[in-house]
C-alpha cells in the first residue's frame, strides 16, 4: 500500500514539474466564470422605445423586416392584427370594434392616445406596416 501511495505522489509530481516546464500552471489552466446577466435582455436601443410595449409575440416586427415566408399560411385577418399589433404596441386606441376587443384581451396592451405619429416608428416597423398593407 505504502508503495502504490509513493507511486503515486511520485507521479503528481512529474506531472506538475512537465507543466512547470511547459509554462502551464493551475491559474492559467483554469477557464474563468463567465458573468452572470443581471437585467433582463432588451433590444438594441437603435430600436428601443420606452413608449412602445415589449415581451409580446409580436416584438419581432420591431426588430426584423417581415417576409413573405412570414404570412404565407396566414389568412387576411391574421395578418390584418399584425399590423395592427404595431399600432397596438405604441399605445394606438382603435375605432373598429373587433380590433379592440382583441387588443383589449392582450395583457400588454394599454390604449394611451387615438393616433401614432409616423416618426415614432423605426425602419423596420414602418416597412412593416406597409409589407403588410398590401396583403391585407
């Protein structure tokens, strides 16, 4: 037993002497922590609105162009209450009935004034409204 326990610590240290040599130590063996998130994650602030709801299904029309690829299997209504949802998402109260009832039933949503103006919209939600326009 004696013996197996020498063999061993002769070989710890071996190898500890071959990573001396070699330049490689304990501290630079060791991979570091990678930190933690503290906030939770938010879009790029080019398209970030503290006016504008986020943590909805929707959010992607904010941040992305829309495709065909995206509406393809959608029937008009669907894609009528996805641009809407943008209008919806800046606060826009609606006059239709049935877009208010459905926009009403979404916790997210809180009607804050009848129009949005065009400049509060990015690139990608002003292209949006419009893709979505012609399929609507």
């Amino acid at each position: 037993m004696n013996i197996l326990k020498n063999r061993k610590t002769l070989v710890v240290m071996m190898l500890t002497a071959l990573l001396a040599l070699a330049g490689i130590n304990e501290a630079k063996a060791q991979v570091p922590s990678i930190p933690r998130r503290t906030q939770k994650a938010r879009p790029n602030n080019y398209y970030y609105n503290s006016n504008v709801a986020w943590g909805t299904q929707y959010d992607w029309l904010s941040t992305r162009y829309a495709s065909y690829s995206d509406i393809q299997y959608m029937d008009r209504g669907q894609i009528r209450v996805l641009k809407n949802s943008i209008y919806a998402r800046h606060g826009r109260r609606f006059q239709d009935s049935q877009l208010r009832s459905y926009f009403n039933s979404q916790s997210w949503y809180r009607p804050t004034r009848n129009e949005v103006p065009a400049r509060e919209f990015n690139k990608y939600e002003n292209y949006n409204i419009t893709f979505l326009h012609k399929y609507e």
